[in-house]
C-alpha cells in the first residue's frame, strides 16, 4: 500500500512522473539484488571522489578563447564577446567554475551534459545555463534535424530544434557513444560493478549495525511456541543489536545457548573486496587509485608520474571533448575563423621545483626560451629590457653563416685594439 499510496499523490502521478517513480520502474536490480542509479552510485565514497576529482579539474584550469596568428601562433583574445562567459561567468547566478564543475559532473555520471544557449535578437551569445540530463530527450528526426525535449520540474516541457548549419540551442558535451548523438553512461554500463560496491558497503554498515558480529540462532532444550519465540527475539535484539550495545554480557537461562551462524567478514575476504571496489571504480573513471585514497601502491617515484598521466590519459580527452562542443556549440564551428577555445592545462603538467627550473635551464641555454617566457611559465609578472625578451644561441651552434660574421666582427675589434695600442692611445 505504500507504493500505492504514493502513486496516487497529486504530486506525482502516471501522466507527469517524478524522477523517484521512473528509478522504481525502469531500473532493475542488479546481481547484488541492488538498484543502481546515477543518485544511488554517488553513495559510494570512491564513485563520489572520482566524479569530484575530474569536475574540480575540469573546473580549477583557465578556459579561455584564443585568436590564431598567420605565423601559426596565437594570442589571448579577451575582447571576444564569449571570452567572458568561458572564463569568467557564463551567467548571471553562477562563476565559470561552478558553471563547468556541474556540466563535468553530468558527464561522469550521465555520459551527457547539457546547457541552453541564451541568444540576444541579433543571435550572439549572451549566457549559458545548467540543464538536468535525466529531464533531457534528444533524437534525431527524419529531417535530420536534433530535436532536445526538456522536462520543467513543474511538467511543462520546452523544446529545441537544432537545424544543419543552423545556429545550436544547446551546448552538448557528451562521453563514449555508439551513435555520434546519445552519450553512454559510466554508471549504466558498469551498473554491476557498482552494485558490488554498494552490497558491500550496505554489508559493512549492517555489520556493525549488528553489533559488529555476525548472526546466530539461540537454542534451547524444548519447542517454544510463536509467541515465546518472538518475545524472546526482541528481548535479545533489544539488549545485543547496535554498537551501543556491543560485548554486552548476555545471560541465558534454562539451558538455551547462542549459537552464531553466518562468515566473519575476515573470512569472506570483506576488507579486500572493499579495496578491490575501489580500485575497480578508479579504472572505470580512468583515475589512479591514490587519487581516490588507495595508497597501498603507491610510492614517491611514481606518484608524480602517474600525476602526469592522470592528466594526459584522463583529463585530456575531456578538455578535448569541451574544447570541440564550445567551438561547434557557441564559436559557430567552421563559422568560427581564426578564433578558437582552448585550456590552459600547462600548469598541471609542470613537474617539481628543481625538474622545472633544469627545464629552464636547457631552455635558456639552447635559445628556445627567453627570461620572460620562463617569467611567464612561473606566473610571476614580466620584467623590463631588451635582455629579458632576447633568445641566447650558443656560438657552437652557430650557422655557418653567422660565424663568418662574427668571426669578422671579432677579427675587427682585435685590429682596432692594437692599433689603439701602437698609437698610445691605451696603457
């Protein structure tokens, strides 16, 4: 009757569903007997940290809108009318990081992530806003145009319609997918190994729920019938069930006798299997265990390399992934010329202090890099001079070209100085 009842409510009826009424019917439980969905799988601990480690990262690094020069360089164009929006505030209730931190969590857990594109009557960007993707439909038509279907908490639907070559309605940011259009979920596919974890997790917390024992029968000498049988349950549950009531003495009388059944989580292998899980939730969202707290590998020569491939393996295809939906989405694609979005992730890369500075030093010593460029790289503020923009080239690698001209130069100075000397002119 209770599901019944609540199916009944005003509040949330077969014609316009809530969200708890669609879990409860279109998710099946998995081998573990548990349902997984995308609010149930943020329960566990290393599910919830892998979702936060990649949308912080996402969040934390500078997007912004560069301008791509003839020489095929590229320069910061800040005066680009969405050079704001990406790197500052895309609307009017929330700053960038917010902003990407909860598009980036929609696409771990949802494997899509969308956000409307607000335009003014002249059809420019003027703000971008969160959408939920459990309330987004989208499907091709027959036209072949995208048709986004957007469910209001209140039941009213909006709809979009994104025609070829038309400007978009929507900024989609979507993972793996078979199709080119539907992102796959993490959670969906993996639903099984995320059921394991939650079975275990669910048996931990009963676990000590019970007292941190496993459970048993009491045993007497005699039949006892329904009633004697239930009181004498409660009794016990009521005076043994619960940490607070954990190795409490227990007195039987009348030659009854507790008799405990079940496997004690150190036989069951329990602590491994909760490692196991975390381990296996880390390969799925492509993060090193111990960025999720899994030290038990881990060491201090490799923890920075695989520092390194965190973000080149994992990070990297997402901010590909945003770069290539900005541009298409919001910059107008092909429509975009010279202008182009792009994260600014070589701080993440940077090793430590003496690795970085040694890098300079080569830097500086082949040429390639001047003292502002690596002023620049440190994010400390330029200094003044012609010295601190010049590039050095050591005279060993020298053209040989450039070393007849400055082997002239030298053979000329030497001239001028001996005649200076044989002229009085020098002591």
């Amino acid at each position: 009757m209770g599901l019944l009842s609540r199916l009944l409510e005003r509040r949330s009826t077969l014609a316009d569903p809530s969200q708890w009424l669609l879990d409860a019917f279109t998710t099946t439980p998995t081998a573990s007997g548990l349902s997984v969905t995308h609010d149930t799988a943020l329960s566990v601990p290393a599910v919830y940290a892998a979702v936060a480690r990649i949308s912080q990262t996402v969040a934390q690094v500078p997007l912004k809108v560069f301008r791509r020069l003839p020489d095929g360089g590229k320069v910061p164009e800040e005066q680009h009318r969405v050079y704001g929006l990406l790197h500052d505030q895309p609307n009017g209730e929330m700053d960038s990081f917010v902003f990407r931190e909860t598009l980036q969590g929609h696409l771990c857990l949802w494997g899509n992530a969308y956000a409307e594109i607000q335009r003014d009557q002249a059809g420019r960007v003027v703000a971008l806003w969160p959408l939920i993707p459990s309330q987004m439909t989208l499907y091709r038509g027959a036209d072949r145009a995208l048709r986004y279907l957007y469910r209001l908490p209140s039941g009213e639907e909006i709809k979009w319609t994104r025609e070829p070559g038309e400007p978009a309605p929507i900024l989609h940011l979507r993972a793996y997918s078979h199709d080119g259009i539907i992102g796959r979920s993490v959670i969906t596919e993996a639903r099984e190994a995320l059921g394991l974890a939650l079975a275990t997790q669910e048996n931990a917390a009963r676990f000590f729920g019970n007292g941190s024992s496993p459970g048993g029968v009491i045993q007497g000498p005699h039949e006892m019938n329904g009633e004697t049988h239930q009181r004498l349950k409660r009794s016990w549950e009521s005076a043994h069930k619960g940490l607070t009531n954990a190795h409490r003495v227990a007195i039987l009388e009348h030659g009854f006798e507790w008799k405990a059944v079940g496997v004690p989580p150190q036989d069951a292998q329990f602590i491994e299997q909760r490692k196991f899980q975390v381990t296996e939730i880390a390969r799925l969202f492509g993060i090193p265990p111990h960025m999720l707290g899994d030290m038990e590998r881990a060491t201090f020569s490799n923890i920075e390399q695989q520092s390194l491939e965190f973000v080149i393996y994992a990070m990297m295809p997402h901010y590909v992934r945003w770069e290539s939906a900005i541009k298409r989405d919001i910059l107008g694609g092909r429509r975009a010329g010279p202008y182009f979005p792009k994260f600014v992730v070589e701080g993440l890369l940077r090793g430590d202090i003496q690795t970085r500075y040694a890098a300079y030093a080569v830097g500086r010593q082949w040429g390639w890099l001047s003292a502002n460029d690596v002023r620049d790289k440190e994010d400390m503020n330029r200094i003044k001079g012609e010295a601190a923009d010049a590039y050095m080239t050591p005279l060993n690698m020298a053209s040989g070209e450039e070393a007849g001209v400055r082997l002239a130069k030298l053979e000329a100075q030497e001239q001028a100085r001996m005649l200076a000397v044989v002229g009085g002119q020098v002591n």
